[in-house]
C-alpha cells in the first residue's frame, strides 16, 4: 500500500517539523550559554564557559537560586501534606458536604496566577504584613495543594477505604492506619505530586514578583536580568535551569514509573 | 453507606480534609473575597475610599485602551488556540498511530522537554531566535530571501510564536490522551464498512476525538488570558494585553481596586469561555 | 451472499516470532466455523488477517476463489464483529447500522430501510433512535451483528463476540447467532475460547494451539475422536492411563498397570505408533460395577470426592496401587456414590482412544 507509505513519510516529515519548532529555542538558548563574545546572537564564537563563572560568581543571583529551592521543597511540603489528608479525608467517607468541600479545594486551580497573586498583596497590604519570601511560599502552597489532592484523591478509591479497614480491623492505631497503609499505598502519587509541585513553584513568576520585594526567588531574578537585554549570562543560568528540571523528571521516571509500572 | 450520623470514622475523616479547607479559605477564598470588595471600591488619591461603587467597572467601558486590551487579550488567546490545536492534532496522531508502542512514551517525552525550562527563560529564548540578529533573520539573510533584518521580536507574531509553542506541547499531550483511549477497533469497523482514511478521520476519530481538542483548546485560552511574561517579553509595548494593563495599575499608580475591577473582568471571561466549552461538550455527549 | 474461505499456509511473525504457522483451512460455504483454542493461541491474529487488518507474512487468503490477500478490509467481502463491539458513540444505532451503506453511496431513505430490516432480523426493531450507551451489552451485540451484516458480505467475522455477555445471555445468543447464520446463509468464522459456546454453535470447529491448527472437523467428532492430546484435553474432561504397545500381526495388545487389553484398530489415532502410549477416555465413559469380558476394569477405586452437578454427579477416583493417578468420572444424577466409598469401575473398550 503505497499511499500509506506515503502517509507514513508525510507524517514523520511533519513530526520532526514540529519537534524542530519545539526545540529550537532551547537549544538557541543552550548554544549561546556557550558564546564567547558579549552577545548570544550569531556567529557563535565559542565555546566558553566565561557565563557559568559569572553566574556562580554573582551572588544575588545564587542566592536567588537558594531561595527558589528553598520555597519550592518547603511549600510543595506543605501543599503535599494538606492535599494527601484531605484526598484521605474525602476518599474515606461521604461526609456531608463533601462535594463542597471538594470545590472549595480545588477552586484555586480554575483562577488565574496573577488574580491569586494580587488578592494576597492586597490582602497583606491591607493586614500590615511585609512582602517576603514568606508570603512567596504560602502563595505557592495556595496553588498546589489543589493540584497535589487533585493528583492523590484521583488515585484512591474503594479498595483504599477496604485497605485502611482491614488495618482497623487488625488492631492498628488510626497513627498507625496513617504511617503503614495509607501513605505507602498512596506513595507514587505523593511523590508524584510533590515533585510537580516543586517544578511548578520553582518555575512560578507572577506571584513571586507580585509577593516578594528584597529576598526574590529565581525567576524574578532572571527577570530583572532581562532589562539588560540579550545577554549570554541569561542563557547560561537559563541553560542551568533547564538541565537541572530535565535530570530532576528523568530521575523521578527511573525511580518511582519504572518500579512501579506505568501509573 | 447511609445517612448522615457522625461515627467516628466520619470525624476522623473530616479532621483530615479541615487543614486543607481551612487553608484554602484563608489564603485563597478571603483573599479573593477581598479583591472583589475592593474592586467596588476606589481609590482617591493615595487613599482608599471604602464606598460601594461600580465606579471602576464603569471606568473600565469609559477607556478605550482597556477595552482594547481586553479585546487583544481574546483575539491572541483565539489565534493561539487554534494554532496550537492544528499544530498539536497531526503531531498526536503521528505519535499515537504511528510510532511503535515502545517509544511513544519517549516521543512524548521529547514533545514537551521545553516545557521544563523555566517559563521566563523561554520567552527570553524566543527573543534570541527572533531578535534582528537573531538566528532566524540570519538563516533569511544568509539564504539570501531578505536583505534586511524582519521586525519579528516585539510584535504580537512574537507573541503568539511564544505562546504556541507553550501550547503545541499541551494540547498534543491532551489530545494523544484522547487518542490512546480509543479503542482501535473503532477506526477498523470504519475500514471494515468501506470508509477511506480521510472519512474515517472526519466520521470517526475527529468526533472522537473531540473532548481531547476541547480541553486542551480551554487550557491553552484560559493560561494564555491571564498571562503576563510572554506579552511583556516578547509583545514589546506596542500593543497591551488586559494582564499588562493590570500590572500597570498596580506599578505606577498603585490603584489597587481598578487592578481588582480588570482582573475580575479577566476571570469572568474566562469563565464565560469555560461554560461555553462545558455546554457545547455536554450537548455533544448527550 | 455467501463465499467458500481458504487459507492457504498462512504464517504471521510480531518480532521474529511465529504467532501463526503454516496454517492451512477450508471452510465451506455457508457453514457456521468456530475458530477455537487457549488464549495466546493465535486465534485472533488469523481473524485479523482474514479481516485485513493484518497482513500475513506468508501464505494467502482465498474467498469464493478470489486472492484476497494484502487487499484492503474496505474492499473484502468481509466484515468483523468486533469483541468490543466498536459501535461508535456518537451516532445512534440507526446511523450505525447504515454506516456501511452510507459508504457506499446509498441515499439516507434507502439506507435506513435497510438498516431498519436488519435491526428485524437482529430483533432490535423500535431502537433505532437510541445512542449505544442506551443499550445493554446483549443490545449492542446484536446492532454490532446488524452493522456488520447490512452491508452483505460474503464472509463475517466475529471476534469473541459473546465474551463480555453472562452466561444466560450468552446462551440465548448462541442459539440467536446460529439461526440468523442458517437465515441469510452467509459463512460465519467465530472466535471464541469456550469449548461448550463452539460445540453448541459450530457447523466446523478448528481448534487452535500455539499457531498452528491441531485438529478441525464437526463437533462430535472433534469431542469423540480428537486428532491428539491437546485437543483431547481442550475440549472436555480427560482422563488418560500409560500403556505399552505390543502388536502381533493384526491384533493390537496394550498392557496397563491394570492389565493388558486388545483395542481395535480404529483406536489408534495418528500414524505412527509407538511402543508408549497413552489411553485416552472421556468421564462419562467410565461405569461402576465388575467389567464384562473385553472391557478394561480398573480394579476397586476409592472415592476422593463426589459432587452433584446439576445435569450430572462428578467424582474422583483414586486408582489401586497408585498415588497419583486421579480418574475423573461423571455418573447419572441418581447414581449414589459417597466419598470414602470402594468401588469397582471400568471403561468399554470402544470408548478409549490410544495416542
């Protein structure tokens, strides 16, 4: 069948179009991380590593870097906490007014950033409390909670109820329910949750800008590189970025999908 | 299980959902309560007036330039969803009937990398590629079809190329999705009952399909209304979308209740855009 | 509309590997095929071929004569019944069973009297607004049947087709798909890996294992004198004894542990025949009391267990002097037979079988 064949090249043609178009500002970005001159335009004169020194050696931009690391793991924490005890909470047992309670939760997701930003600033300008990497975190928090329930709750279902029953059933403490059955079985979506999370606030822009002011976290950083205009430096700490988000999913594939099988 | 006596299971249970829906209500519904309070309000001078009003709405119809805004924002968020889709649908179906079942996972994977660059760093990416020096017009040049540089970055082509290129990753995954769940027997009985390919795609696939281009053609609108990076990066200032307007409110003359007012002008476009999809899907499925 | 299918030494690899060899089958005209066998056993793989959904690696499908092989499933004279029955969602039951119509030209007023015709015949007449989901499984099995019987092809295939039904419903059905099958006299070619749905539907049963074809032929045939163990086994209860095979001109003598017996000729099944055999019989060859002259007795069995079927008693007699041996045994309703009983059992020689 030739037509088919035919088909067949016209799709691959156009697949790697697309993938062409996909990728080809990472690896603009990426090639000119390595330029050697002031601007990551063409010709590339590299490579150099001349920006990752500067990178590591500018101090508010590693600290930054800190920053972002440290609220994306304590904030996803938090959010993978509330959003796994409420997914037990709800998968448990028909409260009444569960179904409320569900859309209470997931409300968050259905609003955009920048209005969940701006009704915290104004909440906290109004309430006298300072913007701070503190209200960084609980912005983030507030948008992954729904997120991380949405995720677990998706993965509980009866035999979650029959499972924590039968612990009940065989004299184990609701602590215990808790520690040896609930969150073992529901592990992969933790995890799972919880590492979307920290790609999600690690990567958040507009409630960092809008909630920080002398403490920023990466993106805001990078952000005010930016009114530099193009700059090699910003593709180098972009490259990092990048790298680092790409080892950080693959490392998670390997470890909790492939044990488990696909989810 | 029945009626509606508090066991002991059932406390327990609701003691676990109360920190999340405590939380929720704190950092999220108060403050949303509180930004639709102030949009009422306004703001006179350096100071807050407290008077119930639909001043700022009105204000919003009275300025061209918003509603202008607001009109920009649709009319990219149109082009750039059914961009993405017709870009993503092709891919999706390459990815789901054509690669062998071992390196779809793979293939799919490749689809979205960019997806975990940072979302400043992308836009600032696509400024690199589109810039006058920047490697597109230098292939055109090199090539020899232009002499000059093309004005690309700063215009909203540059936008839209940002914002597509976020969403062909987004829609292709909602739409393989769709595909992969349909049973292949569906596009044999087709064939068995004489249908070519292109009327069993249009008779069959397609209306199948359909929820899959639904749902990553909302996503795509809803994301693309209410961001600000990607204008601001690579739109320049020629022409404002209703975020930019918003964060403008918010800058230079701190009036927060008219940022309020736009933002829940935003929301509810979307949602008049979210319950035009919901009704249109349920039609279809009923 | 009703055409002869053959397949000609039809092989089909995935990967290097033979999922299907040399498979070689006639089905005549108008009769009612059961491709039987075990999951994995290639069944399927071959309904796809004949479907054309799937291309043989080697060999050729023939129908009425006609090389179909490589041509394209819109152009056969087949039609599939799919297990999942692949009705599609977003129409209703009438569009669907005039969707090969539709294809074919026909204005929408003659193909919905057509389409309405069939859903008679399916005993569907009254539904034909309704979307599938409206329908139970049994429903949207028989409009599966109409779809694929409104576009009158020579050959239809059916691929589990009663597999998602209860046992109720798959019986009634049976007794349904056989006599729209004698109706209209198109060949059917079914696939199913119950034993019991392809005795009671079949005109031909070929029985399947590992690719190739193990034996074919009518039902009672098939049960009574299967071609070798694995269809001896496939098809029903089996119960099968060592012997050694000593032959002296035409007499054919076979020692067991029980004793040696003369078997006639016709016992024997298969070519060659080899010094170690084994005997085959069904349980419901199995009789208590002593044994006439000629028959094999088994001696005293005690009884393992004993269960009331319904239609039948099921016991398990462990042999004399054995460990192992289990013999299977199914007896009349008002038999009584009690476990922890001894009692002599015995087969009459023209119900066993030597491999």
């Amino acid at each position: 069948m030739t037509s088919r064949r035919l088909g067949n090249w016209l799709g691959l043609a156009y697949a790697l179009t697309v993938f062409a178009f996909i990728f080809l500002p990472v690896a603009v970005l990426v090639l000119y991380s390595f330029q050697g001159g002031r601007l990551p335009v063409p010709p590339f004169d590299g490579p150099s590593l001349k920006w990752y020194g500067q990178i590591f050696a500018d101090r508010k931009l590693m600290s930054a870097l800190a920053n972002s690391l440290g609220v994306a793991a304590i904030s996803s924490a938090v959010a993978c906490v509330l959003g796994f005890l409420a997914a037990l909470g709800l998968a448990r047992q028909r409260i009444p007014g569960a179904a409320l309670m569900r859309s209470v939760i997931i409300a968050p997701l259905t609003v955009s950033y920048l209005i969940i930003g701006l009704g915290l600033l104004a909440s906290l300008n109004a309430s006298g409390f300072r913007p701070s990497l503190l209200s960084v975190g609980i912005g983030h928090a507030v948008i992954n909670t729904p997120l991380c329930f949405a995720i677990i709750y998706s993965q509980t279902g009866a035999h979650q109820i029959n499972f924590e029953r039968a612990a009940r059933d065989l004299g184990a403490t609701e602590l215990r329910v808790l520690w040896h059955v609930s969150a073992p079985v529901l592990a992969p979506a933790i995890l799972a949750s919880y590492f979307l999370s920290v790609t999600f606030s690690w990567d958040e822009f507009i409630i960092a800008f809008l909630l920080s002011r002398f403490e920023v976290t990466l993106p805001v950083e990078i952000w005010s590189l930016l009114r530099s205009g193009l700059n090699p430096k910003t593709n180098a700490i972009g490259s990092i970025v990048f790298l680092s988000s790409v080892l950080l999913v693959f490392a998670l594939e390997l470890l909790v999908f492939r044990k488990r099988g696909n989810p | 299980m029945s009626g509606g006596a508090w066991t002991r299971e059932r406390i327990l249970a609701l003691g676990f959902v109360l920190p999340a829906l405590a939380w929720t209500l704190v950092f999220f519904v108060a403050p949303f309560g509180f930004m639709v309070a102030m949009s009422l309000w306004r703001r006179a001078g350096a100071e807050l007036v407290r008077d119930w009003s639909l001043v700022n709405y009105l204000g919003f119809l009275a300025r061209p330039h918003f509603v202008e805004g607001l009109l920009n924002s649709i009319e990219i968020a149109a082009i750039v969803t059914a961009a993405s889709v017709a870009l993503a649908y092709p891919l999706a179906w390459f990815i789901a009937a054509r690669v062998p079942a071992g390196w779809q996972r793979i293939a799919l994977a490749l689809a979205i990398v960019p997806f975990w660059t940072s979302y400043v760093v992308r836009s600032y990416a696509w400024t690199l590629v589109l810039s006058n020096k920047g490697v597109v017009n230098e292939w055109l040049t090199s090539a020899g079809l232009i002499s000059e540089p093309l004005q690309l970055s700063s215009t909203r082509f540059a936008t839209v190329t940002g914002f597509v290129h976020f969403f062909v990753m987004l829609s292709t995954l909602t739409i393989f999705a769709n595909l992969k769940q349909l049973s292949p027997n569906y596009a044999r009985a087709a064939a068995d009952l004489g249908a070519g390919g292109f009327q069993t795609f249009r008779l069959v696939v397609l209306p199948l399909t359909l929820p899959g281009i639904m749902v990553g053609g909302f996503l795509s609108f809803a994301l693309c209304l209410g961001d600000y990076i990607t204008p601001q990066i690579l739109g320049g200032n020629n022409e404002l979308v209703l975020p930019q307007i918003i964060m403008l409110q918010l800058g230079r003359r701190a009036d927060f209740p008219m940022a309020s007012a736009l933002s829940i002008i935003l929301m509810l476009t979307v949602t008049l855009a979210y319950l035009a999809c919901a009704r249109w899907l349920k039609l279809e499925r009923a | 509309m009703t055409a002869e299918l053959s397949i000609v030494d039809v092989g089909r690899d995935f990967g290097g590997q033979a999922v299907l060899r040399d498979v070689t089958l006639k089905v005549a005209a108008g009769s009612y095929a059961v491709l039987l066998g075990p999951s994995g056993c290639g069944k399927t793989t071959l309904l796809l071929i004949l479907g054309g959904f799937l291309d043989p690696t080697r060999g050729r499908v023939l129908i009425g004569g006609r090389d179909v092989t490589g041509m394209a499933p819109a152009r056969r004279p087949t039609t599939t019944v799919f297990q999942d029955y692949a009705l599609f969602p977003h129409m209703s039951i009438l569009e669907n069973v005039g969707f090969g119509q539709r294809m074919r030209g026909l204005s929408r007023r003659e193909r919905d009297a057509k389409s309405l015709e069939f859903l008679d015949l399916v005993g569907l007449a009254g539904s034909e607004r309704k979307k599938p989901h409206e329908l139970s499984g049994g429903q949207r099995q028989r409009v599966a049947l109409a779809r694929a019987l409104a576009v009158n092809p020579d050959v239809l295939l059916l691929d589990e087709p009663l597999g998602a039904l209860d046992l109720n419903l798959r019986r009634l059905m049976q007794d349904e798909l056989k006599s729209i099958q004698r109706r209209i006299g198109t060949t059917f070619v079914h696939v199913t890996h119950d034993q019991e749905e392809a005795m009671a539907i079949a005109d031909e049963i070929i029985v399947m294992d590992k690719g190739t074809v193990m034996d074919s032929g009518h039902p009672d045939k098939v049960y009574l004198r299967p071609r070798n163990q694995f269809t001896a086994a496939f098809m029903g209860e089996a119960n099968f004894l060592n012997g050694r095979m000593t032959e002296t001109g035409s007499r054919v003598q076979v020692e067991t542990e029980f004793g040696s017996l003369e078997l006639p000729s016709e016992a024997f099944i298969g070519g060659d025949r080899e010094a170690e055999v084994q005997l085959f019989f069904r349980p419901e060859s199995i009789r208590l009391g002593m044994a006439p002259a000629g028959a094999l007795a088994l001696g005293d069995a005690i009884v393992e267990d004993s269960a009331f079927l319904g239609t039948h008693r099921r016991c398990l007699f462990r042999l004399n002097d054995s460990e192992s041996t289990l013999i299977k045994a199914w007896f009349r309703q008002g038999e009584s037979v009690s476990a922890g009983q001894s009692l002599p059992i015995w087969i009459g020689i023209d119900s066993i079988l030597c491999y």
